[in-house]
C-alpha cells in the first residue's frame, strides 16, 4: 500500500470533514489549524488536526487524530503524529488522550503532565471533556531547540 501524506487545503474540507463523519468522529477546526491527511491513492485513510486555537499560540492541540478503521494496527496513526512532531517541533503541542492510549503517546514522545500545565485556553477545553471522559489525560511534546534532536 502506497500512501502519502499531505497538509490538508481549503478544497480537502469537505472530504475531511466526510471522513470524520464516516469513522464517527465529530471533529472541528478550531482556529489557526494545520490539518495532516494519509492518502492511499485520492482515498483519505488518516488524519489529525493540529491547533493554535488563537494566533500566535506556543501552546499547540493536537486532536482529532483518527485512522480508517480497515487501515489500523498499521503504524499509521504513528507516521502521521512523526510527521507532525517535524513541522511543529519549534512548538509545544499537547493532547488530551484516554489512559488506554498512555503507552502510545509515550513511544511517540508526548509525557504525562499535570493539567495545570496548561494555559487557560487548553485548560478550559480539558475540563469540558474531562466532563464525560473521566480517564481523559494531558500529554506534552515538549519544545525541542533543534529539528535533528528528535
């Protein structure tokens, strides 16, 4: 299986947003979005989005990271969160993740953090979710000085 992945434009929105709804996601874009797509030929198989909410933020979110349920156990969410940490490793990015996911965040390079560690924007998202997710947990990629020190 060949597959590419692309940065997300204007005419990708409907498809994405097609996407999401066939793997029963409900995902948004928040504002300041890069958006990160798998192709497997036109097919859109993967994808995350990655927000600075308000400009200029340091404090990226990474979300709605889904893979097409025929294409998981594929390394596939892996190689799309790789390539993200390359575009955005001048930047720190967080994610709100369930305790299941734990192990994955960490062999992709993200640390459990105290919610407190984030600012006020991301804290209020946290505590919405954390409404109805209570195993919902906060994880950091730290800012990294140097693209080659990953």
């Amino acid at each position: 299986m060949q597959i590419t992945i692309v940065t997300a434009t204007k005419s990708d929105k409907k498809s994405l947003m097609r996407f999401y709804k066939q793997q029963h996601y409900s995902a948004g874009l928040l504002g300041f979005d890069h958006t990160y797509l798998i192709k497997s030929s036109s097919e859109i198989i993967g994808s995350v989005i990655v927000s600075a909410i308000i400009e200029n933020n340091q404090q990226l979110f990474l979300h709605a990271l889904v893979i097409k349920q025929a294409h998981r156990q594929k390394k596939l969410a892996t190689k799309l969160i790789q390539h993200v940490l390359l575009q955005h490793y001048h930047q720190n990015i967080f994610c709100f993740a369930n305790e299941t996911l734990r192990y994955f965040y960490h062999l992709n390079g993200f640390s459990q953090i105290a919610q407190s560690q984030l600012d006020q924007l991301l804290l209020k998202r946290y505590l919405g979710i954390k409404k109805t997710n209570s195993t919902l947990l906060v994880f950091q990629r730290k800012l990294l000085s140097h693209k080659n020190e990953q």
